[in-house]
C-alpha cells in the first residue's frame, strides 16, 4: 500500500513530468518555425520522453492501491530567446526536476518506503544522465555562439543525438 504522503508527492511529480513535455514541445514548435529540423526533433523526442517518465509514475501509483491525478497544467512559454537562451532554460528546468527527485527520494526514507526508494532509483540515474546531455549541448553552443554556419552544423549534430537517445533502455 502507497502511503498517503508518497502518493502526494508522486502525484506532484506527475505533474512536472507533465509540464515538461509542454516546455518541451513548445521548445520543438519554436525551432521547427525557423528551419532548425534537428533542434525540433531533438525536442519532439525529448518532449516523448517526459510523458513517458509521466506515465511511469502514473503506472507505478495506480499499481500499489492509490491513485494518480491529472491536474491542470501551466502553460509553457512560446518564445525562447536564442537557441543558447533555450538550452540554458532547458538545463535549468533539468536542474529543477533533478531536484525534485531528490526530495522525492529523501521523503521515501522518511516513510520507509522502500518499494517506492527503489522504483525511483530509475529517475535518478536518468536525471544524471539528461543533465549531462544538456551540459553537452551548452557547452557546444556556447562555443558556437551567433554564428550562423555553427548554428546550422549544430543542428545536424543534435539530429544525431535523436537517434542515440532513441537507442536508450527504457
Ligand atoms: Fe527530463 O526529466 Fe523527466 O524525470
């Protein structure tokens, strides 16, 4: 049986998985509207993969008796700036999510619940690793800077990334 205060904080996470996927695909439109394809199906890709991480928690709650919420969600922005303005925003959120996780993981200690601790094990090391990718992503486009020769090989090299995020277990 999942504990009333677990099932909460599972539930808040089911949310900003949620909105993740929005921040996402809303990042995916802004790119695919100026030319840049490998941005957008980088982000497209990206924005499956937070409803994915959303299904899992919605999944594993209904699974040990309790019961997951959809809630609204906020919306995400429209506009982001600069490709660089993006992926820093990107590494943010991912900094944010991480952190949540966290506090996730801490509160399953508390409760000693220790079927939750282990199923969150998954979203840590995910975390370690999108966190990585976006730190990857800056540094590149940091080096880059305006530049629009670099801009377009840039988005050829994030193309790649799909493919190799698509080879990942889930
Ligand atoms: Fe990108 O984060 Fe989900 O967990």
């Amino acid at each position: 049986m999942l504990p009333k205060k677990i099932e909460e904080a599972l539930n808040k996470q089911i949310r900003i998985e949620a909105e993740s996927s929005q921040i996402y695909l809303s990042m995916a439109c802004w790119a695919e509207v100026q030319g840049f394809e490998g941005v957008a199906q980088f982000m497209y890709a990206h924005s499956d993969e937070e409803r994915m991480h959303m299904l899992k928690l919605v999944k594993f709650i209904n699974e040990r008796g309790g019961h997951a919420r959809i809630s609204d969600l906020t919306a995400p922005p429209t506009e982001f700036g600069s490709f660089k303005d993006m992926f820093q925003t990107l590494f943010d959120h991912e900094v944010m999510v991480s952190q949540s996780i966290n506090d996730l993981v801490h509160i399953t200690l508390e409760e000693r619940d220790y079927a939750t601790h282990n199923f969150l094990q998954w979203y840590v090391s995910e975390q370690i690793e999108e966190e990585a990718l976006a730190r990857t992503i800056l540094d590149k486009i940091n080096l880059i800077g305006d530049d629009k020769g670099g801009l377009y090989l840039f988005d050829n090299d994030v193309k790649q990334l799909v493919g190799k995020a698509a080879e990942k277990p889930q």
